[in-house]
C-alpha cells in the first residue's frame, strides 16, 4: 500500500499510468507491466492540478496550528482537567510550521527513491522532522529573545511526541493531503463547454446559470468527472475539518493580536478551544451552505447575504455557549464588554464576523475547486 500510495503524490502528473493497446484475447486498455495503475478513474489531466504552492503553505499553517492547539491543550488537561480545553499557539508557530511542513514535504516525495520503505518511514523521515522541528523551537526562542538552547535538550516523553507526530505526518497526513488537486479556471470553461449541446452558442463569461422548468435558476455543478460521477470539489467531512482548522487559525491570529494591544511585547500566544473546532467547523459548514443557495439559487448580492451570515454566527455563538456553560466547558466570557447578552455574544465583534463573513465567501470559492482523489 505505501508504495502505490506515493507513486499520485506530488505534483501532479501530466496524464494517466501509460497504456498498451488490447492483445488478442485480451482487455484494451489494461496498464503496461511495470508501470503504475492510476490512483482512480477521476485521475485525469482535465481533472486538475496539485495545488499551487502558496495553497499549501497557507494549509500547512493551519494544520501546525491545530497540532499546537491540540497537543497545549492535552498538556494542560493532564496538568490541571479543565473541559475548557484551551490551547496555545501564535503566527510565529505558524510560519515557522509553515516552512517546516513545506520542507517535510519535499523530504517525503523522495521516499520512492529509498530502497527500504521501511527505513525511510520509520528512520529516515523520523529523523528529518523531530531534526526540523528542533531548529524551529530554537528560532522561536532567539526571535523572542530568548538564549540559544534555551530550551534545553527534548526529554523522553517530547522525543516520544516528536516521533509520533512524525509518523502521523508522513503515514496519515501527507499521503492524504498531497492528493488534492486543484481545478484551474481554464480547465473548469473547457469542461463547461464539453458539456454543451452540440449547436448551442457559447456562454458568456460570468455569465448565470440557465433558468430550470419553473423559472427558478439553478445553482452551477462543479465540472462532472469521469463515468458521470459528480465533482462537486472536497467532500463535506473534509471542508468541515478545514473550517474547523481554520476557525483554530482565526481564534489564535485574532487573541494574539488582541493580547498585543493589551499587553504589549509581553504577549507571544494567542489562545483557542478544542471546542472551538466543532463550533467552527460546523458554523462556516452551513453558512457555506447558505452562500450557494442564496448566491446561486436566488442571486442574491453580498449585502442582503451578510446580514444572514451574521444573524445565524450569533444564533449559533449563543446556542453553543448555553449548552458549553451548563457543562462548565465555555471559555469565553463576554460580561465586561458593552452591547453583550448574557456573557456570550456581543457586538463588539460585529465588524469581526462581518469581515469573516465575507472572507468565508471567497474560501468557499476556491475550495469548490478542489478535489480530493481516492486512494483506490
């Protein structure tokens, strides 16, 4: 499985495994000896591209920022059970987990040139991410200040993390995740235009969908991939998991930031919940949703759609801070602010969310182009 695995990963190939024509007897069609069966039937030049670099550093900060979250906040769990859940991180982490993935990337794509999978999974990529990771929390230190080896040597217990990280980078994360791809505008026209009746004029650019029976105009499909399947970009678990990863990136950008105002150069982290990713995750999941329905469906502009964005990110805020303040779990309290309601919303944040609103618009864009191709 490992080597067949990584043979899609990368960037991605011109075209499908290469073919030989049919012997007598026998199917047309099947893969050469020797050669690579395609990772699917959707693997197809038309289908995509890997994904342009500046989307992969900007998924590999948000995924090192979740990791920090997740692993602050069981620490401090272990420490001292709290059901708030709070971890740490900050955009120092972020860069720096950025250009640490990023080079962990290139180290995996030569894993098919090692001999030994086995070496290479459990030696040789160990080796070079709890190395790299090194080297980054010394960064760190010295950009804020602190001594060289401030840190001290990394105990049994973080080796044993390092590793186990590493492991699930390379064996769960990266092989996953260098499967996307990504549809690039041109490539979406000439599948747009392949779909249409022969003798039918061109559509113009930026131009509505047809109106279906009933005058109601339909919301567009993503380009339909082979055998008739439909591709309609990540699939809904995978666009939640990014939402709630990015929602991590929002809480952390957004207290640091705020703690800097407030205190100063004393402030090096922002602060989130685990359950912060639910929240998210789920939240950005439906107004995704009503971006479609009322963008595509009913035309809508952007500024009858945000008044609805808003309405819903605080029905939702309050909702899950009743339900998380009866268990004990709610790590936010609004009380000292002025315009609050109960300690859990405020409208304070009110030109935040809008802002987020938006941007959720644009995410929801680009993430309709890309496409997650299946293992087998």
């Amino acid at each position: 499985m490992a080597g067949s695995d990584t043979e899609g990963e990368g960037p991605a190939r011109s075209g499908g495994a290469a073919r030989r024509p049919g012997a007598a007897g026998g199917r047309a069609g099947e893969a050469a000896p020797g050669l690579p069966e395609p990772l699917s039937t959707a693997e197809a030049p038309a289908e995509g591209t890997a994904l342009p670099a500046w989307m992969r550093l900007y998924f590999y900060g948000m995924h090192g920022i979740t990791l920090d979250v997740l692993v602050s906040s069981a620490r401090r769990f272990a420490r001292s059970p709290d059901l708030r859940m709070v971890g740490f991180s900050s955009p120092y982490h972020c860069l720096l987990h950025l250009l640490t993935h990023f080079a962990l990337e290139k180290v995996y794509l030569q894993k098919r040139r090692c001999p030994s999978a086995l070496v290479f999974n459990f030696l040789l990529y160990p080796s070079a991410h709890v190395g790299l990771q090194t080297l980054a929390g010394q960064a760190l230190l010295l950009s804020l200040g602190g001594g060289l080896g401030g840190a001290g040597a990394l105990g049994a217990l973080d080796l044993t993390l390092q590793y186990m990280l590493a492991l699930y980078h390379s064996q769960v994360f990266l092989k996953r995740f260098l499967r996307l791809r990504y549809r690039r505008q041109r490539q979406r026209q000439q599948q747009q235009q392949q779909q249409q009746p022969l003798g039918a004029p061109p559509a113009l650019p930026g131009a509505r969908a047809p109106a279906a029976a009933g005058g109601r105009r339909r919301r567009p499909r993503g380009p339909r991939g082979t055998e008739g399947a439909p591709s309609r970009g990540l699939p809904d678990l995978l666009r939640f998991l990014f939402f709630g990863m990015h929602g991590f990136l929002d809480e952390i950008f957004f207290t640091f930031f705020f703690n800097v105002l407030g205190q100063g150069d004393g402030a090096t982290s922002g602060h989130t919940s685990l359950w912060s990713f639910f929240m998210y995750g789920s939240c950005s999941f439906v107004v995704e949703k009503l971006y479609f329905h009322l963008h595509y469906s009913r035309g809508w502009s952007t500024w009858k759609r945000v008044p609805i964005y808003v309405l819903f990110i605080y029905l939702w805020e309050l909702s899950w801070g009743l339900g998380l303040r009866t268990c004990g779990a709610c790590s936010w309290d609004y009380s000292h602010y002025p315009l609050n309601f109960m300690g859990l919303i405020t409208l304070m944040y009110l030109p935040g969310w809008i802002v987020l609103s938006l941007y959720q618009d644009l995410l929801s864009n680009v993430l309709w182009r890309v496409q997650y191709l299946p293992t087998n």
